[in-house]
C-alpha cells in the first residue's frame, strides 16, 4: 500500500503530459508539467509547503502560529491548505483586481483575507509592503515573502526539475516558463543547467512585465501594456529570479495567451488558466525557433476554474478586444 502523509505528502510528483496535437503540429515534443493536479490545484504549492516548512526548521513559525502573505492568490491558496493541515492561522494580503473566484475560494479555505488597492511595488501600500508590516505586528507569525524567500526556489531544485529530468529520461533540450517570484523557472533551470548545460531554459513574459528586457538585455524595462494573465510578470527582479541560468526570453500578448488556452480546452481536454497559455504558446514559439524533433517541457499552472468569470466569460473576453479562438 502506497500513502501520502497528508496534504504535504500529496504536492508533487505531478504527470508530464505529452500535448499530442500541439506536439504534432510543431514537430516537436511539447510536453506539460501539470502543475494543477497538485492537491491544492497549482505549481504553488510546492513554494508555499517549503516556505513553511523552512520556517519550521527555523524555529520562525512555533505551534499555533501565524503565516501571512501578499498574493495573486495560487501561493495565498497552497498556504491556506497547509496551514489548515498543520495548525496555524494564514493571513493573506491581495490585490483587489484579482478574480473573485480566488479571493472567495481563500476565505472557504479559512484564510483571514484582506483586499488591497493593486498599486506598483515602489509603493509603500503594495500588497506585499502591507503584508510584511502585517506580520512584523504579530507574535508568532512570519511573512511568507514569496518573492525574494529562497525557500520557493530550493522547491524548485529539489522537487520539480529533478521530476522533470527523471520523467524525460534526460531527453530534454528546451524548459520554458513565465514567471512571477522567479521561483519555479529559476529553480528548474538551475537543476537542468546541472545535468546538462545546453538544455536551453527561456523566459515567457506577459506584456506590461519587466522581465523580457532584463533577461534580453540585463536590464528591466517594462514593455507594453497591463496584461489580463495574474501572478505573473513583474517590474522588479526578485531574489528568486535573480543570477538565474536563463539563455533567452520571449513575450506573448494576450491573444496568444487566450489562443492557447482554448485550443487545450477545444484539442487537448485540459482546462486551464491563462499563465498555462502563455506557457504553451511560448513552447510553441520555441520549437519554431529550435526546429523538429526537439523535446520542450513547459508548465501547467493551474485550473481554469479560477478565471472562469473573465477569461471563459465572451463578454469580459471582447472588453479586452480579444477572442476566445
């Protein structure tokens, strides 16, 4: 008999899912780390389970204490669960513009949720800002800090790329990810770096993200307009992200992002959110640029469940002048 020890036990060892016909159409293998079957439904949880557990180890967070965080809601999400699992409080922090499926399904999980205005990170009231002052007022509590915390990529390089290297056997020639904390692209590419240095690991960037001029260029700049994908892109290099082992980057727009994310609903019965498009689309655009008969492994984020409202609702889509096709 083969068990799980509890909701900690579940995350990872997720199915590499073979994209059958984006992988025939392209020539290439283009294969999907499904992230969304994780047990608390993204890539997330893995960061969220090291952040605690490291602080555990620590001595930071003792019995009966409290995890706050500021979130697009995945890793507030992965957080909830395990604080429910192991005894603490969760407070999360998160931007009001976030949908509604996420802020409602974090307060059924029992996390104290508090909505804030979505203000840029030099701001002294964004999210994350407020929800590290949050925790230093608190006894007994510690601020996740997802973003530059080194226990969300050490998830990563322990977990996710080692399952990606056993699960091709080594046949990998390309790893390519958008990224918000920088941990689950950072992490991976620092494994597969390790195995073989010419496994070529990429950026996909959202536009209105700074991260596509940092990696092409060294320094960030954002570029183009607010993008409608949440929790990733960003205008600051996080600790995370930064001295990663990155070869190139590409940026995808919105309609390539919902492109995608339609045609694994329509061709591959995988229902979706929009970073999973991004994700796909960009693999698509690399085994252009690589050529057939490469193996590109990409990332599921999560359900499609928790965008349902906006980006599987045709009116929110066409307020956005894009097209579900």
């Amino acid at each position: 008999m083969k068990l799980s020890d509890g909701f900690a036990g579940a995350v990872g060892n997720t199915p590499l899912i073979r994209l059958q016909r984006l992988s025939d159409e392209s020539g290439c293998e283009i294969l999907g780390k499904a992230e969304f079957m994780n047990p608390g439904g993204s890539v997330k949880d893995r960061a969220a389970l090291y952040i605690v557990l490291d602080a555990e180890r620590r001595g930071a967070l003792q019995p009966g204490g409290t995890v706050v965080e500021g979130t697009a809601g995945n890793t507030g999400i992965g957080l909830a669960h395990i604080c429910n699992a192991r005894g603490y409080r969760c407070v999360i922090v998160i931007p009001e513009t976030q949908t509604r499926e996420k802020i409602d399904l974090l307060r059924t999980l029992g996390a104290e949720v508090h909505t804030v205005a979505a203000v840029p990170y030099r701001d002294p009231n964004n999210y994350q800002k407020i929800a590290a002052r949050m925790a230093n007022d608190l006894d007994n509590a510690i601020w996740a800090n997802q973003f530059d915390n080194l226990a969300n990529r050490q998830a990563h390089y322990e977990t996710t790329g080692p399952e990606i290297w056993t699960q091709t056997g080594g046949h990998i020639d390309a790893f390519i990810a958008a990224t918000g904390t920088g941990g689950t692209l950072a992490g991976v590419a620092r494994y597969l770096k390790e195995q073989r240095e010419n496994i070529r690991c990429v950026l996909a960037d959202p536009t209105g993200s700074a991260l596509y001029r940092y990696v092409t260029t060294g320094q960030p700049e954002v570029v183009g307009g607010n993008s409608i994908t949440e929790g990733i892109g960003s205008s600051r290099v996080t600790a995370n992200l930064a001295d990663s082992p990155l070869d190139d980057a590409l940026m995808i727009d919105d309609q390539q992002a919902v492109t995608y994310v339609y045609r694994l609903l329509h061709e591959e019965g995988l229902f979706l959110g929009s970073s999973s498009g991004i994700n796909v689309a960009a693999a698509m655009q690399l085994a252009e640029q690589l050529g057939s008969g490469h193996t590109i492994v990409t990332v599921l984020c999560d359900g499609g469940a928790r965008y349902y409202s906006r980006l599987f609702n045709p009116e929110w889509l066409a307020g956005k002048g894009l097209t579900p096709h």
